[in-house]
C-alpha cells in the first residue's frame, strides 16, 4: 500500500489516463473464483483501479485495469525468485497523445476547447 500511496502522489494531479496492467507466474490456476491467470491478472489489476478511485480520489475516467495473464513475464519462469516476480501489477501512465485516444478523454478534451 505504501508504494500504491508514492504513485498515486505522482498521478493525482496529471491529466494523463492511467493503465494498471495486472500479470500471473506461468501456473496454471483453476478454481471457482479464478478458472485461468486471465481473470486472476484482471482481479489484481482491478484492486488497484478500486483503491486509487476509493482511496486516492482517482477520477474513475482516468483509469482502466487490463490483466495479461502469464503472457507478459518479466523473467523467465525458471526459480520460486522469478516467478513471484512475475506475479505483479504495473501501473502506465499514458504519455498525452495515447491519453487523448481514450473515449473518455476525447469527451473531456474537446469539451474544455469549447
């Protein structure tokens, strides 16, 4: 929550939408909750989406959760080391123009232009 609490100090104020991509180990998963890594990516990313907008007062039109699954490692699956660091969320801050190309940004930009 601390380093969730250092970004969103860093976001609060910028115009820019927010992405919160969520990412799984290469195990397979299959339980009630959570039948493959695509929802169990999803649901880590949309915590995160959840505390910003509950917690941070990030507007909810700024921000967007996507889960990859286990097809976005940033090491190989290979030791108990790398796979808890693939099991992670990134938070993207998009750069103005891919802000601009959201829906909802679209809207608010060419509303504050008139």
């Amino acid at each position: 929550m601390e380093l969730l609490d250092l970004i969103a100090d860093q976001i609060q104020d910028k115009p820019n939408h927010v992405r919160v991509e969520g990412h799984t180990d290469d195990r397979p998963i299959q339980t009630a909750v959570y039948p493959s890594n695509w929802e169990l990516s999803s649901s880590r990313a949309t915590a995160v989406v959840r505390y910003y907008v509950g917690n941070r007062a990030i507007p909810p039109d700024r921000i967007s959760a996507l889960g990859f699954g286990e097809y976005r490692p940033i090491m190989p699956n290979t030791s108990v080391e790398n796979r808890a660091r693939n099991r992670r969320v990134d938070v993207v801050i998009l750069t103005m123009e891919l802000t601009l190309t959201e829906p909802t940004s679209q809207l608010y930009y060419s509303q504050a232009k008139q």
